[in-house]
C-alpha cells in the first residue's frame, strides 16, 4: 500500500493538531483513543511520528501494525524493530518508552484488547496472510523527558 501526498498531509497535520492542542483535537478519531508515536528512523537516523490507535494496558500502551491489512509492515514498526526507544504522546503527556513485539498468550489477550476497542483490526486481519504484530510500548525507566 503505498502512501500519497495527501495521506502524509494529513498525518502531519493530525499530528501537528494533536500536539497543539495536547489531543483535545486529533486525541480521538471514529471514537478510537489516539496517540503520537515517536520512532527514529532506520535509515534517516531521524524522529519519525505518526498518529496511531493506542489501547491503554495498565502503564503501556498497545499498538496494531496492521497497515490497513497489507501484505508489508508499516514503516513505524520497522523503526521500532531496528531502534525501540520511542516516545508516546497520550493527551499532554510525553512519554519515553521501549517498544516490544507481544508474542504467545499476551499476544492473545492484547489482541482481544484492541479488537475490542477498535473491531477494524478484524478486518484488516481478514485482507492479509501476514501475522501483524501486536506491539508493547511500556515506560522506559533508563530515560526521561
């Protein structure tokens, strides 16, 4: 799935709105809990963010990378893979975290999380032969804002 001019548009403006007004605009979107994640880029060394769906789990925040059910990873999770040192944005809050792929039972029970919280992965699940990975932001304790 490739991304056009007028999608990076839009992130960057969701994006933008959303740290302008700490997600009292941008913080929800169709009802679902929004967040800004910051990764670092593979290739570029530099910040990358992106608005996402984020389901709270206790301190963490859990994300999809369902890329709208295509066949590839988006770019977000390759950056975490490579560097999982991120930054989450939930409302004010700036948040440094450590990203971690969930595997096995936990995989199981976030799943569910999240699909309860945005029924959409389901069927995004349904378009693509690829497992999407289920991903674990928890507070990072070796680094501060």
């Amino acid at each position: 799935m490739a991304v056009g001019a007028g999608q990076k548009m839009f992130v960057r403006a969701h994006a933008a709105l959303y740290r302008a007004t700490g997600g009292r605009l941008g913080g929800r979107m169709a009802g679902i809990r929004q967040i800004l994640l910051t990764t670092t880029g593979r290739r570029s060394g530099q910040p990358r963010t992106i608005p996402l769906a984020g389901t709270p789990d206790g301190d963490a925040v859990v994300l999809v990378a369902s890329n709208g059910g295509a066949a590839h990873d988006p770019a977000w999770f390759l950056n975490l893979v490579a560097d999982p040192h991120v930054t989450v944005q939930r409302g004010h809050e700036v948040l440094p975290m450590v990203a971690r792929v969930a595997e096995g039972e936990e995989r199981v029970r976030l799943w569910g999380l999240v699909t309860a919280a945005n029924p959409g992965y389901e069927r995004y699940r349904g378009r693509t032969s690829r497992t999407i990975p289920v991903v674990v932001c928890a507070p990072d304790p070796t680094r501060s804002t």
